[in-house]
C-alpha cells in the first residue's frame, strides 16, 4: 500500500514564489489579461467577447493576487 501522507502534507503546504517569480508571473498574467482584451475587440460574438473580457478580468485579480503588500506607514 502506498503511503499518501508526505503527498497530502505538500498539498496542503502553502506555496510562496521567489519574489523574481512572484514579479515575472505577474507580468504573465497582465500580458495574457491584455492579449485578451485585444483579441475580444475582434470577436463578433457578443457571450464570446464577454467571455474573453471576463477571463482578462480573471487574470488581472491573479496578477493582483500575487503583487507584494503595500508596506505599512
């Protein structure tokens, strides 16, 4: 039998980025919200463009998601 408690430890171990990576996948996340946002003025379908303009949105609350705290004053 395998034992699955050093797997289910991992997963509930929370994961924190490098800040070079926290910087790096922020910018992946607003150049994808973007590119998005570009492709959805070209759709003609209008659930298809919400949908793409929704997904942007999704995006850019995990770019947010992953920019460091404002320092306390």
């Amino acid at each position: 039998m395998i034992r699955q408690e050093p797997i289910l430890a991992a997963l509930r171990r929370p994961r924190t980025l490098p800040k070079i990576d926290r910087q790096a996948r922020t910018e992946q996340y607003r150049d994808k919200a973007e590119e998005l946002r570009a492709l959805s003025q070209d759709v003609i379908l209008e659930q298809t463009r919400l949908s793409l303009l929704h997904l942007a949105d999704s995006y850019e609350r995990m770019a947010k998601a992953l920019e460091p705290a404002a320092p306390d004053c």
